[in-house]
C-alpha cells in the first residue's frame, strides 16, 4: 500500500530538517520528478540536490520553521520559513506546493524570500 501524501511530506520535512537529503531522494522522491522555482525548471534527483545546495548557502544550519502543511488528495503545501544568525539572513514567505503520486513527490514547486535580519526590532 502506497504512502499518502501527509505521511510523504512529513517524512520529507523530518529528513530535511535532520539533514539527511540522500534518503529524503531515496524514499520520498521519484527519480524524475519536476522542481519549479525561480531558480528555473529541474529535474530529478540532482535538480533537488542543485536547489537544496542555493537553500543551503543561505540557512546553513537548516534552521527552518515549518508553518502550515495542507494536503487534499495528491497535491500538498507548506507555509514555511528560515533563518541563519551567523550570517544574518532570514528566509520569509516561504510556500512549497507537491504533488505525490504512489507514494513518491513526482512535482515540486518552492518560493521564498531572502533578506537581512532585523537586529535592532525595537528601533
């Protein structure tokens, strides 16, 4: 029996942020699903690699905060955001939408935005 997509992305969700993307690819992606983001069109395993690694340069430490998952049927999004303190970057608005199909994510689409830390809220 295949895995629904709730129990895809939540696995997904866990491995990224324990940092294991190698078995994120091996059990929660299909080997030639589709990445949308303003990074371009990807494909496969190492188009996720690819849009994993400009996340990486700015969240270094993976420190993400997951928001809101949604799932209907086969289609899933998180609401979510990140941060990494030592360099001062936040990550905001960040909206991933999926597509599972026989408990794989065959598509993928991923927004966010970038920008400096407020250090000083209260001014």
């Amino acid at each position: 029996m295949s895995r629904s997509t709730e129990q895809v992305l939540r696995d997904h969700l866990s491995r990224r942020k324990d940092g294991d993307l190698e078995g994120d690819l091996r059990e929660n992606y299909h080997p030639q699903v589709r990445l949308l983001s303003a990074e371009g069109v990807h494909h496969g395993h190492d188009g996720v690699r690819y849009l994993a690694g400009i996340l990486r340069s700015y969240v270094k430490d993976g420190a993400y905060r997951y928001r809101q998952l949604l799932t209907d049927g086969d289609v899933g999004m998180l609401v979510w955001s990140g941060r990494c303190v030592a360099d001062d970057i936040a990550l905001h608005d960040g909206v991933d939408s999926y597509v599972v199909r026989d408990g794989l994510l065959v598509a993928q689409t991923i927004h966010y935005s970038s920008a400096a830390l407020d250090k000083h809220p209260d001014s």
